[in-house]
C-alpha cells in the first residue's frame, strides 16, 4: 500500500516548513512503519498493539501518532480524506523529569577532557563550555560558524529548529575561552585539512565535527571522569536552563535562549527546581524532624 502525497508531504516538511533533515527522516520512519502495518491490517485500533510489538515505548509510540497526525492534517488540507485522523489518539506518556548535570560534575568532565595536545585541549573544552554556556541542541553547536561570533557585542547567532535564527549573549568568560580557541587553536587543528571549513569547531580531521564526532568525544571524557552512563549532549541543555531558573531567571528569558517554541516546554525545568528545593527542605529544615521533637 503506498501513502497518497508521499514526495509532496516530504516535499513540504523540508521546503516550506524548514524541518531540519533528521526530523524529515523520522517522519519517513514513523510512516514506514504505519504502511507496514497496513500491508497486513486494516483496522486503526491494531496498530497500537503492533507499536508494542515492535518494542517502541510509550513515547516513542506518542511521537508516531504525531508524526501521523501532521501527515493526515496534510492529506485533508489537500483534498483527500482522512479519516484516521479521527481515530489516532497518542497514548498518555507520563513526563519525566530532564536529568540534570551538577556543576560538580560538569567540573569532572572538564577535567577529564585535557589531552596531550594543546590545541585539541582548547577545543575540548570550548565545547563542553559552549554546551553548558549556552544550553544549545547538539546540531546547533556542530552548525556555529566563525561568522556567527560578534566579539564587540559579546554574542553568538544559533540557527535552531525551523532554520529559525536567535542571538544568545556570552558571559565575559565565555567569550574570552572562545577567543582564545578561534586564535590559538583552531588554526593548528587545519593545518593539515585539505578543505578548509567556516566551522567554528574543528574536529581532529581538519573538519566540521559530526553528531557522532560529539557523542564519542563525551563518552570519552565521561569515562575517564568515572561516569556510570556516558553524558549526554541534551543533559547539558537541561542543566543550563536549570541552573539559570534556580539562580533567579524568568522562564521567559530561558525559552528565547534555548530557541523553544512553546513557554510550556520550558515550564517542566520548573518541576526540577521544585523537586531540588523540596529535597533541601526534608535534608536542612529544622521543622523536618519534627516527629523527633515529639518523642
């Protein structure tokens, strides 16, 4: 069975609504599988059990019936019928809370990724600091280009989801270790690239770093700092929106820094800092122990 409008809903994900090529391709995933059902079964209400079949969390299924969803609305805004619209309902996925990264860890990684190499360890660590500093997605750290630093003004341009463009604004410090690896290091790391690369990152190649390039880089480091799990690139995300909430920023403030569409994705770091403040509370409050007062 082949979807109707399969190239011209691809065709609109990624030309008119700027999807980036990672989430084109997750769309075509999440339709595959639909068709695949379909080649056997007819009815809607199967597809669930063949989701779990398939091993797919909960999640994973809600984001199916999304990416569903978008492709019907597509059909009908079109002229064809879609009556599975009507009958896709994404199951209830209970939110979690983001899992955080302490800045006593986040020391141990910086610590742990120092090698050899001067250069390279200049750049290990602008990378870690860029992570946290500016609490951006792995595809918009691997994107900055030297263009993207206005020194004089102390920020950088982040191309985010939806090619959609937001300026974040440098701490002093920040600024200054990032100086300091465009004139110290980066040159070094191209001397040997056949190509040369606007990239403000530079991998041991000579060449933009990949996805996989930053994935392997902190499972390295997240090894040698004694980590159980290696860290990954979104917990940084979580901690900076984090760590700026409990130091007293507006959630306003931290969605235009972390390029979210929606005030409401950010409000779940709201549910970290309480769940932070109620701990405190049971570990230092006098008024904890209070059944000891009683006996």
């Amino acid at each position: 069975m082949q979807l109707p409008l399969w190239i011209e809903f691809f065709e609109d994900l990624q030309h008119v609504r700027g999807r980036s090529q990672n989430t084109v391709m997750a769309y075509r995933r999440d339709l595959e599988l639909y068709q695949e059902y379909k080649q056997k079964e007819n009815s809607i209400t199967g597809f669930y059990d063949f989701m779990k079949k398939q091993k797919l969390s909960t999640r994973s299924q809600a984001r199916v019936i999304s990416s569903l969803r978008t492709y019907f609305k597509f059909c009908e805004v079109n002229g064809f019928e879609a009556p599975e619209l009507r009958e896709l309902r994404p199951p209830k996925v209970k939110v979690g809370l983001p899992k955080t990264l302490s800045l006593s860890e986040f020391h141990r990684l910086f610590q742990s990724c120092e090698v050899p190499d001067a250069g390279k360890t200049l750049r290990n660590r602008i990378t870690l600091l860029l992570l946290f500093g500016l609490g951006c997605r792995v595809s918009e750290l691997i994107g900055l280009e030297l263009g993207d630093f206005n020194e004089t003004d102390r920020w950088l341009k982040i191309l985010g989801k939806g090619n959609k463009e937001r300026l974040v604004p440098l701490t002093d410090q920040l600024a200054q270790e990032l100086r300091t690896y465009l004139q110290e290091a980066r040159p070094d790391l191209l001397i040997d690239a056949k190509v040369k690369t606007n990239a403000m990152l530079i991998n041991d190649r000579g060449h933009c770093p990949s996805r996989v390039d930053i994935w392997r880089w902190l499972a390295a480091w997240s090894a040698k700092a004694g980590f159980a799990e290696p860290v990954s690139p979104h917990r940084f995300r979580h901690a900076c929106a984090t760590a700026l909430l409990e130091s007293g920023a507006d959630l306003r403030s931290i969605q235009l820094l972390l390029g979210h569409s929606s005030i409401q994705t950010t409000q779940i770091y709201t549910n970290v800092t309480t769940n932070t403040l109620t701990q405190a509370i049971d570990e230092h409050h006098p008024l904890a122990n209070i059944r000891d007062l009683e006996n």
